[in-house]
C-alpha cells in the first residue's frame, strides 16, 4: 500500500471503495453458488483488511 496514505483523503477514499468492491463480490459469488470463488475473494478481502489496520 502506499505510505502516508492516512494524510491523503482520495487515498482513503479509494481504499475504502476496494474493500467494498471486494465486500459486494464475495455476496455476488454466494448469491450465484459461486462459493469457490467467494471464498477466495473474502480470503482476499479479509487479508486486505488486516493489512489495513496494521498499517
């Protein structure tokens, strides 16, 4: 991720539309019994997530 993002507001912003992105795949790929592919996606959202908050 890029550093200082916490001091760039459109950085926040678009950081925040990834983890919704991600969030609205995972219930697209569940609703559809695509439940491999959720699964790695809310693998991927859940990394990010973490990531995130260690930062």
């Amino acid at each position: 991720m890029i550093e200082n993002a916490s001091t760039d507001p459109d950085i926040l912003n678009f950081e925040e539309n990834i983890a919704n992105i991600l969030d609205r795949a995972v219930k697209l790929f569940r609703r559809t019994n695509l439940n491999e592919l959720a699964e790695k996606w809310d693998r991927i959202l859940k990394t990010y997530d973490s990531k995130k908050r260690n930062q």
